[in-house]
C-alpha cells in the first residue's frame, strides 16, 4: 500500500473498476482550499486519507476488481499536452 499512498499523494489518480465501465477514482488534492481526498465520488477532508486506503485496500481484496492508474490529476491553469 506505501506504494499506491505515495502516488496518490503525489498528484496520481486511481481508478477502482468494477466492470469495463463502473468505477470510481481516487485522488488527493492536498493543497486545495480545503485540501481533500476523493473516493467513492465523495470529498472528504484530508485527514481521512489512512481510511481512504483502508477502503481501497478492502476494494482491491475483492474478487473482479482491479485499478488502474490515471496519472496526475489535472491542476487549474494547467494544459494537458
């Protein structure tokens, strides 16, 4: 799990699959006003991101259940390329 809690720390997105097309993304926004941790399409605070591993965690552990990393989470002002 350090490895999935540093990416998304670092600005990465993990998508939760269930099927081809039912999901969810993870991602952490620590420097936005308030900084927020997104999982289950609910943003929660920051200080709730141990729980939010947890929960991919118990995720991950079921059966037919994958993730897959988006890359970094677009920043306002930002361009993709």
């Amino acid at each position: 799990m350090s490895g999935i809690r540093e990416r998304l720390w670092n600005g990465d997105a993990l998508r939760i699959l269930f099927s081809e097309d039912l999901g969810f993304d993870v991602w952490v926004e620590k420097y936005g006003n308030p900084p927020r941790v997104f999982f289950e399409g609910r943003a929660l605070p920051v200080e709730r991101f141990d729980v939010v591993l947890q929960g991919v965690e118990a995720y991950l552990e079921q059966d037919g259940v994958r993730a897959v990393w988006n890359g970094p989470v677009p920043v306002k002002g930002e361009t993709a390329l």
